[in-house]
C-alpha cells in the first residue's frame, strides 16, 4: 500500500510539474507573439502628453508611397538610448514594409559609417544620432538633437527659446530627401578662389537639410553647367576666364539663375566677374561699409558688423510681416544700381545699410573713423534684378556684399539668415523640393492651470468631507441610543 500511495504521490507530482512547465512555454509562446505583433503593428499605446510617438497623415502618405527600401541606424550610448525617438521609429517600420532601423553602438562598431556609405562626412555623425540611408539612391541624411527641436526668437531676452518638438518632421523630411528621384540642383563655382567645402560647410549643410542637391562645378575642367539648376558664385578671389564667362551667360540665356556672394576683402579689380554683375545693372563700390555709431539700432557692438533695413518688396514682404527681418552681415561691401527703371532689367534693392559711409579696405590697415572724400549715406549691401532678354527668356540673379550671413552657425540659430536664404532661393530658382509641412510637437509638458486642477482638487476636497459626513450619519443615531 506505502507502495502504490508513493509511486501515486510521484505520478502527481510529475504531472503538476510537467503542467507548471507546459504552462510557462505557452505564457513565454505568448508573451513573445504579443511581442512580436506589438512591434509589427506598433500597438504600443502612445501616452506621453503631446503624442511624441505618433505620426500623422503627411507621414502616412509618405510611407504608403515609399518606393525604395531605407534603413534608420540609431546610434546611442549604451543605456542612454531615447525611447521616445525609438517607439516613433517601431511605428514607422510597423507603417512601411520598406522601411526598417536598428540600434547601433558607434563605440562597438567604429567603421558603421563607411559600411553604409562613402557620401556619409565623418564630422557630422557622432553618438545620439541617427543615419537615414536609402541604399537604391545611395543617399544619405544625418539628423541629431539641433534637428529635432524649433525654436523661436524671445526679443524680451534676445534669444531663442525652444519651442517645440520635430521629431516626425526631421524623419519625414529625411526619407522624403534619401528617396526622391530627383532633387533641385544648386551648382557651387569652383576654381576661382570661391569659398571651399570646408569654408561653405554650414551653407552646404543647411542647403542639403532642405533637401537641394549640391554639385561644385569647374568650368576650367571641362565640367558644364546644367540649365535645370541655380548657379551659386561664393566670394571669387579671381576673375573668370573670358570662356567661363561666355558659358555662363549662354546659362544665363537659357534662363539661368545665379546667386553671388562678394565680400569687401575680395579684389575690385576683375573685369569679367564686373561684366557679370553689370549684366544685371550691378556695380561694385570697392570698401568697407562702416555705420555711423549714432544710428545704434543699424549695428550690433560694432559699426563693422551691421543689422540691414530689409526693404518692402514681393520677395521680403512675407519675412517683413512674420517679424523675421532681423540679419546680421559681419562686414560688408555695397553695390550701385541704376536710379532709373529699365524695359529689360528689374532691380531690387533688398538689404540697405542705416546712415553710414564707405572707407577704403587695406588689410592690417582698417581706419574705422571717417575720412574727407567718404562716400556717406544709405547703401545697397543686397540686390534682386530680373533681366529679360531678346527672346523673353528671364534669368535672375541675387548679390549680396557678404558671406558669413549664410555660412555662420551662430547667425543661424540667432538671425533670420535662413529663412532669408530660403526665401531668395525659392524667388530666383524655378524648382522647389518636396515641402514636408508637419507641425512641431509641444516640447514641454504646459504648466497647471485653474481649469486643469479642478477635478483633481474637487475629488481631494470631497473626500474627507464624505467620510465626515458617513461619520456623522453613523455617529448621531448611536449618541442618541
């Protein structure tokens, strides 16, 4: 009997064990097909307060419409990792069966970036940021904290407070720009002393950002110039051979535009690159323009570093009524335009100086006061001309007597520089890149208020007088027992 009653005793525990362990496969079965559909499908409950890890239609749209495969490399540090920017990103691989991401560690994996692709410029890619990459178009954009977060100018403290969160926007943007078939083309001169890749790098960067392509073209190494795309002149140091000149105005004919930068360090003394902006009804005058110190509101700590007038114009009258006219142009050459309007030729001054005058620029000799024979007054540092030639065919064309104002980080993030840049480009230059118009997500979480305490105060308040009044319900028939 002690027999039978044990080996029953054993049968039942190894039935209670082999449930117990069928049991824990079918929650871990469980518990990984839940997980595996919540990835897949991104059935993740999104509940932070400004919905940081949910897209919306324009994302939608572009995911639905999402032709090449294009995979997100997240770099993180180990444990640092950004969840919220991680849970968007499990809602756009659930979104788009061609679009994937993993999360990588840079430290762990140094040559990451040449694996991707050779596009991919080291100095831009560091820890905490991601690579966008669409292996059909080898193309790549880097996106980091500056591009997740929109910030506005406070005049109150004069600088810029964050304002709200582009995560959606900044990834959007990114597979929109990795993905498209063609993108507008800015051609950057190159073989005159121009401004370098290394010199032109936030310009460069910026201009990608938007979604541009930039090609640097030496006409002097039998490149050609594409009549589909905006020439870019930054700052020559050496006039233009006598052909390049004559390959530029046969761009021009065929109704090119041209940006040109000029800085007042740069030579006077180039007769083809003046023929150019003669074309245009432009001349250069040769000096330094130096506000008068009286006029404080038309400079910033110095009279060398000016804050122009932007004129009222069809070009800058959107920028005038947003309140983002405030530019900066640390130095600065002026141009002559003609007083009279011409059938063929439009010209726009855009940028004017406050009171101020020109003084002859020698290197290590700058005289700052004014001398007899200074020209004085207000001058033109930005122009706009649209000429028309024989044929009707308008090519148009930007000059401004500065450079730093749109290769300077600093005056990007506190100037208007960009928008400014943005602006003339999109005037000048007939093709435009996909616009990815998406709303900034709230940044921070909106202080209490009146109305949003109410309830939970109520509920606090009625609390202990319902107990009280419970009490008094039980208490008073017992007091009178």
């Amino acid at each position: 009997m002690r027999k039978i009653a044990y080996s029953r005793r054993c049968k039942s525990i190894t039935k209670g064990i082999l449930l117990i362990l069928v049991m824990m496969i079918i929650c871990v079965f469980l518990i990984d097909t839940a997980d595996y559909f919540e990835k897949k499908y991104a059935l993740k409950a999104d509940l932070s307060f400004n919905s940081i890890t949910t897209y919306g239609s324009v994302t939608k749209e572009v995911l639905d419409n999402l032709k090449y495969p294009v995979h997100v490399y997240a770099l993180f540090t180990p444990g640092e990792e950004d969840q919220n920017l991680i849970s968007l990103l499990e809602r756009y691989q659930a979104g788009s069966q061609n679009f994937s991401f993993s999360v990588e560690n840079l430290a762990a994996n140094p040559m990451l970036v040449h694996s991707i692709s050779d596009s991919i410029d080291d100095g831009s890619v560091s820890t905490d940021s991601l690579i966008v990459y669409c292996g059909e178009k080898d193309r790549t954009r880097v996106l980091d904290a500056a591009n997740y977060i929109s910030s506005t100018y406070d005049p109150e403290t004069g600088t810029f407070a964050a304002t709200g969160a582009k995560y959606e926007d900044a990834i959007t943007e990114a597979i929109a720009y990795v993905t498209s078939d063609r993108l507008p083309l800015i051609q950057m001169l190159a073989g005159h002393e121009e401004l370098d890749s290394k010199e032109a790098a936030s310009l460069i960067q910026l201009l990608k950002e938007k979604n541009y392509e930039i090609s640097h073209v030496n006409l002097q190494a039998q490149d050609t110039l594409s009549a589909d795309g905006l020439l870019m002149i930054l700052s020559p140091r050496k006039d233009l051979m006598e052909d390049e000149l004559q390959q530029i105005m046969r761009y021009i004919s065929q109704g090119g535009a041209l940006f040109i930068t000029t800085d007042y360090s740069n030579p006077d003394d180039m007769p083809n690159f003046n023929a150019l902006l003669r074309y245009y009804g432009i001349q250069i005058i040769p000096g330094i323009v130096v506000a008068n110190q009286d006029d404080q509101a038309s400079y910033y700590e110095t009279p060398l570093y000016l804050m122009p007038y932007m004129q009222e114009s069809e070009i800058t009258s959107a920028l005038i009524v947003a309140g983002q006219d405030r530019l900066m142009l640390a130095g600065s050459r002026a141009f002559q335009i003609p007083a009279n309007a011409q059938q063929d030729l439009q010209v726009l001054s855009l940028l004017k100086s406050g009171e101020s005058y020109i003084r002859a620029f020698e290197e290590n000799n700058v005289i700052l006061e004014k001398q007899d024979g200074d020209a004085a007054g207000q001058f033109d540092l930005a122009v706009y001309a649209d000429k028309a030639d024989t044929q009707g065919t308008h090519s148009r064309a930007f000059v401004i007597g500065n450079t730093t104002v749109f290769t300077d980080e600093w005056l990007y993030q506190n100037t208007y520089s960009t928008e400014f840049l943005m602006r003339i480009i999109q005037t000048i230059y007939a093709q435009h890149p996909t616009d990815i118009a998406i709303e900034p997500k709230m940044a921070f979480r909106p202080s209490l208020g009146f109305g949003s305490m109410a309830i939970p105060a109520t509920v606090v308040i009625s609390l202990p007088l319902l107990i009280i009044a419970i009490a008094l319900l039980v208490l008073i028939p017992r007091k009178k027992l």
